[in-house]
C-alpha cells in the first residue's frame, strides 16, 4: 500500500475504511501536511489485498475505523510502520539480496520508488506531483534524479536530438577522427 498509493507513513496510518471507495477503480483518500486531503487510484491487485484485509479484520463496513492498526492499538503509528517494514525488507533481503543494495530502507523509499518508477514511465512532473500531494514542484524536483541510461533512453526514444547528430556512416572518413567526441555521447 505504501508503494502503490505513494503514501507516506503517517498518512497510512490515518486511512479509514471511509477513506476508501472500491469503484470501477479502487481510490484512497489521504491526508497529507497541512491537513490537505488527495484521492489516489491503486492498482487492482492492491485494492483485492486491500478489501482482503478489510473481510478478514471485519471492518468492510466501520467506515470510522482505521485501515491498518498494530498489535496494541487501533491506530498503527510510524514507527510501528517502520519496524513493518524493517521487518520484511530484512526477509526480502535474505532470499534475494542482489534485488536491495542499500544497506536500510524506510517507508519512505516506497514513496521515492513509486516517484522516480512513474518518472521513468514517462509520467510528467506536474502529474506526480498531484499523485504526491506536494504543494510546489521543486519538492517533486527531489525525486527527479534518473540515471544515464534513462536519460539516453528519452533522448532516443523521444527522438529529442533528431537528426542533429550525425550517424557513422554519414560521416567522410576525413572528418571522422574530428568528431571523435561523438564516441562519447550515449545517444
């Protein structure tokens, strides 16, 4: 939930069942900073383990009821979030280390995994910044960080540079050791 909705950890534990409409498609409503309130759509396999854990805890229709609560309190807190998923990243972990190679993640890594995952799917700024529920576009500007390969892979994709760049061939064997700095371009 806290990937597919980009929530963060407190707004997580604020969901209510009330929160929650199961549609054609199923949306969330979250309270962010500054009390400000979002409707995210999540992905249909979220929304059946969704409405699975509602039917299983019995609270489809206690529509003032929170979401997701702790062993001791109705109302789960961050760092019961946190030690969740401390948790189960640490058993991901062991049975397949190669897929995590920083040493620790927090629920806010889902948040930043959903962000730069819908940046590299070609989803503009302005759009995951609504999804976020961020007042300006410089905070969302904080997820923007792509690597090499994405960016080459818009240049080309997109066609950004057009025909600006020469291909090999086009190139007289007389000019080609002029334009080496070409080798270096990851078009």
């Amino acid at each position: 939930m806290l990937y597919a909705s980009g929530a963060r950890a407190q707004e997580l534990c604020d969901i209510t069942v009330g929160d929650i409409r199961f549609d054609d498609k199923t949306s969330v409503k979250l309270v962010g900073k500054g009390n400000k309130g979002r409707i995210v759509t999540i992905p249909d396999k979220c929304a059946e383990l969704l409405l699975f854990h509602l039917k299983s805890n019995g609270i489809t229709n206690k529509f003032d009821k929170y979401v997701f609560s702790s062993q001791t309190h109705e109302h789960m807190s961050i760092s019961c979030v946190e030690g969740i998923v401390k948790k189960y990243v640490r058993l991901a972990k062991r049975y397949n280390s190669d897929l995590f190679p920083e040493k620790s993640y927090t629920p806010h890594s889902f948040r930043h995994s959903i962000a730069v995952h819908m940046l590299e799917s070609g989803i503009p700024l302005p759009v995951i910044k609504n999804f976020l529920g961020h007042t300006s576009i410089e905070t969302t500007m904080m997820y923007a960080t792509v690597s090499d390969d994405l960016i080459n892979r818009y240049l080309k994709d997109k066609n950004i540079l057009g025909d600006m760049i020469p291909s090999k061939q086009s190139i007289p064997a007389t000019e080609k050791s002029g334009l080496e700095f070409l080798k270096t371009m990851k078009v």
